[in-house]
C-alpha cells in the first residue's frame, strides 16, 4: 500500500511513538510517501532519518491512503493538502481533543492494518467554497469546518447581509457570522452557541457571534443552499477566515457560499458511530451521581 503523510512539527511529547510508528510500517512493506516539510522536521529531531521512500513538494502525488499525525488544526491542512484527489485520511491523534484525529498514536499501527484490510468505513464530507466578487481570496478557497466572516480587532460590530439562493434572510449586526459545515458544528460554531450537527447531514448552520439582537439565533440551511454576504462595518475592512486562514477584504465586498464540488474522505474505526464520539469527547456519557 501507497501511504502520503502529512504532519505538524509539534511532535516533542511523541516522537518516540512517531518514529515507532514509522518504523512498523516500514516492516509492513508500505511505501511512505511523506510531506517534505514534515520530513525535513523528522530529520532534525529523530536519531536518524525516518524510513521514507519518496518525499512530497506541493500537492503533486498519489496515494491509497492518507495520514494526518497532530490535531485536527493538522488534520484540516491534511485535507487542503489531499485537495479533491478523493484520497481517504485517517487522523492519527498527537494533539489535544481530537474530533477529526480521532486514533490514538498508540493505536496507529493496528488502524492501518484495518484499513489495509478494509476493516473500516469512510465517511465523506461536505466542503464550503467561497467566492469573493472581484477578488482572488486564496489559492484553497475552501473550508471542512467554516467560513468566518468577522470585525477588524479594534473595529465596532459589523453588519451582514445574508441571502440564501437569492432570498434576503437577515441583516445581522454583530461581532461576526459563522457558516459551518456539519464537521465544523462541533468547532467555533459550537462555542458560540450553535448546534452541533451529525457529520453527513445535508446542512448548513449559520451562527452569529455576540448579535445585537438575542432574535438572531442559529439557523440550520439546505447544503444545496447559496448564501450570499456583504459586510459593511465603520471600518474601512473585515476579515474572512477559512478554517483559520485569514483574509482581509474591503468593506461591502460580496462573497457566495456555496458547497464544494467534491468531498474530503474520513476514514473511521468499522462500528463507529457519531453518538459515541459526542459521548467520549464530550463526557456525555459521565455518570452524574
């Protein structure tokens, strides 16, 4: 099996179990391809090189497979990096509460043995794409968890026309307004009171953050819905962010949203259930006496 493996450089409290890790797949006769960022860091801080056959420069490769080793801030980079090749990632956990790399480092290698024996499901899941009337945002003007439009850090609250396919839906007057996908409910969405939303439903949730108004509530939308915003704000500009990747564009600036024409692929332990990740990540399953 071809393996691509992208991965953050915050690696000091699991290298040990990174290079372990590494290594058993090499015993298994898989052929590691490796971003060359990742490699390069692996370099400077193991005994000795990682065993790696080729190395990746740019988004230019292909694999069976796909790994994310950190968080999910890496793992929403692992799906920018695997694009709309179709790829399935599995997220292997060395960062913190882990939604999308959801596999325990120390569980890695009998994972990759399920999923070499496809002894696992994959789960597709639905983009956001922006488009920015006049403006070239970003190279990947796409996003697994949400679009945030908000105010400049010193900048009054903004004001946010929505439409949704062509109808006028609200103005919000706010700090901001999140669109979220379902994998992203669980995310910024969640923190500002939004619902959290199972993974594969065919949803939108637009939240705003701080409203001026307590009527504006979250509100979930058809994925086959276009949103349209224009944001005006006594400053001269507003920011959008990207699953974290931050812009800044002028004041009255329209963007569209709408969903991606592919998916990204999740690969997910065989019997895993939503319901029992919201248990484990979010203690629901902790008895209360």
């Amino acid at each position: 099996m071809r393996i691509a493996i992208y991965g953050n450089q915050y690696q000091n409290e699991h290298l040990a179990e990174v290079a372990s890790f590494l290594d058993e797949l090499s015993r298994r006769n898989v052929w590691i391809e490796m971003d060359s960022s990742f490699y390069n860091y692996l370099c400077r801080v193991l005994p000795s090189p990682p065993p790696v056959q080729d190395t990746i420069a740019g988004g230019r490769f292909s694999a069976a497979l796909a790994l994310s080793i950190g968080g999910d801030g890496t793992f929403l980079r692992t799906a920018e990096w695997v694009a709309d090749k179709g790829i399935p990632i599995l997220g292997i956990n060395t960062g913190r509460l882990g939604y999308l790399a959801a596999v325990p480092i120390s569980e890695a290698v009998s994972m990759v043995e399920d999923v070499m024996a496809e002894r696992c499901q994959i789960e597709e899941r639905a983009l956001l794409r922006i488009e920015v009337i006049g403006h070239e945002i970003m190279q990947w003007p796409y996003a697994l968890n949400e679009v945030a439009v908000l105010k400049e850090e010193t900048a009054s609250m903004i004001t946010v026309k929505a439409h949704i396919a062509g109808n006028e839906l609200a103005t919000y007057l706010a700090d901001g307004l999140i669109v979220s996908t379902p994998t992203g409910s669980t995310g910024y969405n969640l923190s500002v009171g939004g619902p959290i939303v199972e993974p594969t439903a065919p949803n939108w949730v637009i939240s705003p953050i701080a409203a001026h108004s307590l009527t504006m509530r979250p509100l979930v939308v058809s994925s086959e819905a276009v949103v349209d915003l224009v944001t005006t704000s006594r400053a001269q500009s507003y920011r959008v962010s990207l699953d974290g990747r931050s812009v800044t564009l002028p004041a009255g600036t329209a963007i569209r949203l709408s969903r991606a024409p592919f998916t990204t692929r999740v690969v997910q332990r065989q019997g895993h259930t939503f319901a029992s990740t919201l248990r484990h990540k979010l203690l629901w399953g902790m008895d209360s006496r």
